[in-house]
C-alpha cells in the first residue's frame, strides 16, 4: 500500500490560496456593511434628519409670526397685482391640453386689482425660510427658503424657490423644487396631487391659497420653461399656459430615486387672505 506524499511547497500553496479567499470574503463583508450603513444612512437617516429640522423650523415661523401680531412686515415693492380673493381657482382645460390656462378668470391681469401693502411679501435674503406650504392632500406642511441650494436648502427637507420668479400671490409664477427622495422627501408624492386640490402658501403677512390645474409627468431636467413666468414646456409644448396669470409650480425628480427627469405640478391662485 503506498502512502500518499504531500511536499510542503503544495501545502504552503494551499495555505496562501485559503488566507487569500478569507481575506476576499472579509473585504466582500465589510464593503456589503458599508453599502448597507450608506443606504440606511441615506433613506432613513436623512429623511428623519430632514423632517425634524423642517418641522422645528415651521413651528419657529408660526411663533414668529404670531409674535409679530401677524402683518407687520413693511414692503418694498407693491407693483405688483393680485386677483380677488373670493375667485375659484379652477380652468377649462384639462392635464394634458395645449389650451390656455385663462379659464375662470382666476389666471389673468384682467379685473384685477393692486395688492394691499400689506400682503406684498418682501424679497427674503438668500437660504432664509420665509413661508409655509401646506398641501392636505399629502398630509404635507414644510418650509419654503429662498433659492434652491441644496447644502442650505433642499437638503435641509425645505422646499426652495426659485429665484427671479415670482413670489407668493404676485402676478407670474411662484415656483419651487424639492427633493422626492432622500432628505425629508417633501415632493415624493405630488404625483398624486389630482386637478382642484388645494396648496396653501403661509407667509408673515398673508396665506394665499392655490389649487391644482395641471401635471407633467416628465419632461427633461433642463426643460426651464415649466417654470417661467407663463409657465409653458419648451421640450413638450402642448403642455403649460399661455396667457400670463398668478401661477404656482412644483418641481422635483423622477423617476423615483434618479434624476433624470423632472415632473411638474401646476396651480392656480385662488384666493388671498390677510394675516
């Protein structure tokens, strides 16, 4: 009977080959671990982050405000026009039509009168939340900061408007941006936000309410004319408006968890009331 005969450079091979695939399974570990904490960190951490942070901020507005007796701001610029408060904010045309967005009346510089001095909401200085948007459909309150950075913005859980549009209840577009996944995720939803339902825009001096008219499910991330002062899209025009109005847009990504496209929410302004 022969006995089998295993050299030592045959046994010191084997020994290398097993601490190599031990060490190749330590590192396959720990990146899978890392990837695991980066994902927590990134769908749960950020969000709760977020949220607590835009909450705290628009529990600070309201004391302000209420502090403030409400009204108290001095305004800069009263050029502007607004429509009557007691107008509905409904159009005739539908999500998808290429008609104009002048339907009620609601819209147009047609019969409208000068805003009151006070509830002209001033310019804010860039990054400060200056507004509250409430949406009741999403069960949905957060703070509205100038200017969409996202370091001192949007990842903040605010939503940002953008600058050199118009601002709550002022003749053009009041548009905004906010993230749909990740830090507070305040826009995830507005996919869901169906014609007629309300948003509520809160500022020091006044509440402005709008109501949904139209949605664009996608159009390209660089597509700037959805939120121009007639806010119409540039990439598919038989989307947005034509005649000038008092508008409200909300942007953000999609599809979900990318950022390749943008969808984009249209309203109306419906009516107006002091604080």
């Amino acid at each position: 009977m022969r006995v089998p005969v295993v050299h030592q450079r045959e046994l010191r091979r084997r020994a290398r080959y097993g601490r190599l695939l031990w060490s190749s399974a330590e590192v396959l570990v720990t990146l899978g671990v890392v990837l695991m904490l980066l994902v927590v960190h990134q769908l749960w951490w950020t969000n709760r982050q977020a949220r607590e942070g835009a909450e705290r901020k628009v529990q600070a507005l309201e004391r302000e405000w209420g502090e403030a007796g409400g009204g108290g701001l001095d305004a800069t610029d009263s050029s502007g026009d607004t429509p009557d408060g007691d107008r509905d904010g409904d159009s005739d045309g539908d999500g998808d039509a290429g008609d104009s967005g002048s339907g009620s009346g609601n819209g147009s510089g047609s019969g409208s009168r000068r805003t009151p001095t006070s509830t002209v909401v001033q310019r804010p200085r860039w990054d400060q939340a200056y507004a509250i948007l409430t949406i009741p459909r999403l069960d949905l309150r957060v703070p509205v900061a100038e200017g969409i950075s996202k370091p001192n913005v949007l990842n903040k859980g605010y939503v940002g408007h953008y600058p050199d549009t118009a601002q709550p209840g002022r003749a053009g577009n009041f548009a905004l941006a906010g993230h749909r996944n990740t830090h507070g995720e305040p826009f995830r939803y507005i996919n869901r936000l169906r014609k007629g339902d309300r948003i509520e825009v809160e500022t020091k001096v006044a509440a402005f309410t709008y109501v949904v008219d139209r949605t664009l499910s996608q159009t390209s991330a660089g597509d700037g004319g959805v939120i121009g002062e007639v806010p119409r899209s540039r990439v598919r025009p038989s989307y947005g408006y034509t005649d000038p109005g008092y508008y409200l847009t909300l942007t953000t990504c999609t599809p979900e968890y990318t950022s390749k496209y943008r969808l984009v929410v249209w309203g109306k302004l419906a009516s107006m009331r002091p604080r």
